[in-house]
C-alpha cells in the first residue's frame, strides 16, 4: 500500500501539480523511506547512494553520445544520409528511405533531435510529392519510438542496463533484432492504413536544410552515425569465437566498451565533420555545450529513479513486493512489461515509466535464469505504450502534422501501442529460442 501510495502521488505531482520529474522522485523517495521506519538520514542516504550508483556509470556514455548526436545534426551528416538514402531508394520506395534513415539516424541521435531534424523534411516532402505527411511521417516516427525505447546509447536503455545489471553489447544485438519486424509493422505496415488523413501541415515546419556543398561526405556521415554499434556490436560478437585468453579479444574487448566506442567515434566525428571541412572548432565545442544542457533534465531524472530504486531496497519494499509478485505467477518478462506500460498510461513519459518499472522489477530477477537484455527490452517495449494527451510527443506530433485530438490518438497513439506490443511479443519470441 506505501508503494502504491507512493506511484500515485508521482502521478499526482507530474500531472496535476506539474512538478518536476526529479523533485517528484526526490519526494517520494522520500516519503516511501520514511512511511517504512528508515529514519531521516538512513532515507538521504538511500537516495545519494542510489543516485551516485546509476549516474556513475552513465554519465560519461550519456553526454558523449548526447555530444555526438549534436554534432551529426549540426554539421549535416544527419541530412547526408537523408539525401542518400532519398537517391538510392527513390520515389516509389520513399517511405522506406525514410524509414531506413530514421533507424540509422536515430541510434545517435536522441528522440526529440530527431524528431526536430527530421519532421520538417517529411513535411516539405509532403508539399512536394502531395503525399499525405501522416502516411510517409508515422513510420519515420515508428523508426525513431523504437530507437529511442529500444536501443543503446539512448538514456532509458543504458540506465535500464544499468539497473537490471544487463550486458550493453548483447542487449543492442538483441535490440536491432527486436527494432527491425517492430519498424516494418508499426510503421509501413501500419501506414497503409493512413491515406485518408489528407490534411496539410502547416507550411511554417517545412525543412530548412544545409546546401549541397555544405554537407560532408557520404562515408563520414555513415561512420559518425554507426561507428558505435559496430564497435560494441562486433566486441559482443567476437566472444563467441575467440577464446578468452586471446590479446585480440582483449583489444576489441577493450574497443567495444560503450565509453570508449563513443569517445572513438566522438573524436572522428571532430576530425572528419569540422576539423577536415575547416570548421571553427569553437563552434563545435559550443554545438556539444549545448547537447548536455538539452540533456540535463534526463540525467536528473535517471537520478531520481536511481533513489527511488535504491530507498525501495533499504526500506524492505522491494523484498516484500517480490514476495507478492511471485506468488501471482506472473512471467517476469510479462510483469515488467505491464508495470513500465502502466506507469507510462499514468505520466507520460517513457523514461520514468521504464526507469520506475525497473526499480520494482530489479529486485525479483534474483534466481532467476532469464536473460537481463531481454528484461531491458521488455521494460521498454512496455514504456512505450499507448502514448496520449499526457505526453509531449503525442501534442508534437498533433501540431507538427495538424491534426485533432481524435486523429493524433487513431494515429500517433495507435502506432506507440503497435510498438510497445509487437516489441513485447518479439522479447517473448527470442526467450522462447534462448531459453530452450
């Protein structure tokens, strides 16, 4: 009943008090501890514990990857690979070149730079093409919801990872495994179902975008935007083959850990988009500045769910939920989908909803033999589900594409729930093959 108690008013100070995400952890965190016996400072240290743990391994993975996103949007590989993939594909394939792009752009990049860089082109498309912006945007947008609920280094899967004590490199593998038939079926698939939202857009969002001869080359762009997958990708993947005394294992060991792939390719990223092209470095340390305020807020609250996590095992409320959990034969997989899917009806935001669920999950996985990557991608499949009025990128979407309440829930919301059950359905599929 406390922690009930306690979701609740989270829910009641991010919703209708319009309290910040942090403070509201901080609070409950707070209240969870004390309406449990812990004593004042055995609760504040509960918190710094729990903050310090989560945020100690994230934060360099965090503002690198934050750093790199930027400079890939601002220095034109983003609207490179775009351009690319428009070629390539060509008009009757377009809604899969944007598809493809937005899978690859949005590894980097987080969401709400991506939906920024890459909407406005799907509204001048819509102009030039007259094509309805819903039926080539959605699956775009499909392709950035799972990148961004799904897949390393974006901050809900890392601080999943963390918490759950999952493997970073196995939980991308599994992920992009995961992304792909999701992608195809809440995006393209679901979009022939779309054709009749004709309304325009407002013409005010079509893309403002970089001359051709501003815009780096096609290799550069390429490698910036999947440096870090492969690097983490291939360290994963090679011990499987190489026995574990190997040096060369040792060196991709070594290449492959998330810190060091996203500081490889940050620092490539310097060379070919701005030292190589005669940039001003000035500049791109102030672009990079700017990527760790717009990211500030998602580490406060990465923090503040770290606390709640951390006053939920002191306090004795985690032991005893698994206690009751487990009583109720629920499939962790399942459990931790359902409570991320809840939290995330109840605020809004997939973050919390993910990072919420995990400090409830974390402590029931002890003895048990399922893989932690698949409960990371099982929490974010459920953290995505059925976005509404209280989520930001539900009114994006809604004002970006100029629709109604009614049309943006047919739509944007339909295809967020698409997601989140077909992500889940691909986690139980792959536990079935590894488990057996």
């Amino acid at each position: 009943m406390i922690l009930l108690s306690g979701i609740l008013l989270l829910i009641l100070l991010t919703t209708w008090a319009k309290c910040n995400a942090f403070l509201s952890f901080l609070l409950v965190s707070l209240g969870i501890g004390l309406s449990n016996g812990m004593s004042i400072e055995a609760v504040t240290h509960s918190i710094q514990t729990g903050m310090g743990d989560l945020l100690g391994s994230l934060l360099v993975i965090l503002v690198v990857g934050a750093m790199l996103g930027k400079l890939i949007a601002d220095y034109g590989a983003a609207q490179r690979i775009v351009s690319a993939f428009m070629d390539w594909f060509g008009r009757k394939y377009l809604m899969w070149a944007l598809v493809v792009t937005a899978f690859i752009v949005g590894i980097p990049l987080f969401y709400g730079i991506g939906f920024v860089l890459l909407v406005p082109l799907i509204i001048t498309l819509s102009y030039k093409y007259d094509i309805p912006a819903v039926y080539i945007g959605l699956p775009m947008l499909a392709s950035l919801s799972v990148t961004h609920g799904f897949l390393p280094p974006h901050p809900s899967p890392v601080a999943l990872i963390q918490q759950y004590h999952a493997d970073l490199g196995l939980t991308l593998i599994y992920g992009i495994t995961i992304a792909i038939p999701t992608v195809v079926i809440a995006g393209p698939l679901f979009a022939t179902t779309l054709k009749k939202y004709t309304r325009k857009p407002l013409s005010t969002f079509a893309g403002k975008t970089l001359a051709e001869n501003e815009l780096p080359g096609i290799a550069d762009s390429f490698i910036t935007a999947l440096l870090p997958v492969l690097l983490i990708g291939t360290s994963t993947l090679i011990r499987f083959i190489l026995p574990p005394d190997s040096k060369l294992l040792k060196i991709f060991t070594a290449l492959g850990d998330p810190a060091i792939a996203l500081l490889i390719t940050l620092g490539y990223a310097l060379y070919a988009l701005v030292l190589k092209r005669g940039k001003k470095f000035e500049t791109s340390m102030h672009s990079m500045g700017e990527a760790v305020k717009d990211i500030s807020l998602i580490l406060l609250i990465i923090a503040g769910a770290g606390a709640l996590k951390q006053v939920l095992t002191d306090s004795g409320t985690a032991a005893n939920l698994a206690v009751i959990m487990r009583g109720m034969h629920l499939h962790p997989i399942i459990m931790a989908w359902i409570i991320a899917a809840f939290i995330r009806v109840c605020l809004g935001s997939a973050t919390v909803a993910g990072l919420t669920a995990a400090g409830i999950i974390a402590p029931l996985l002890a003895g048990t033999t399922i893989n932690p990557s698949l409960i990371v991608l099982a929490t974010g499949a459920g953290s995505l589900f059925f976005s509404h009025v209280n989520d930001s990128g539900f009114w994006l979407f809604k004002e970006y594409f100029n629709l109604s309440v009614k049309e943006t829930l047919k739509t944007w919301s339909l295809m967020e729930t698409i997601v989140s059950v077909v992500g889940l359905c691909m986690v139980l599929i792959i536990y079935f093959f590894t488990a057996h």
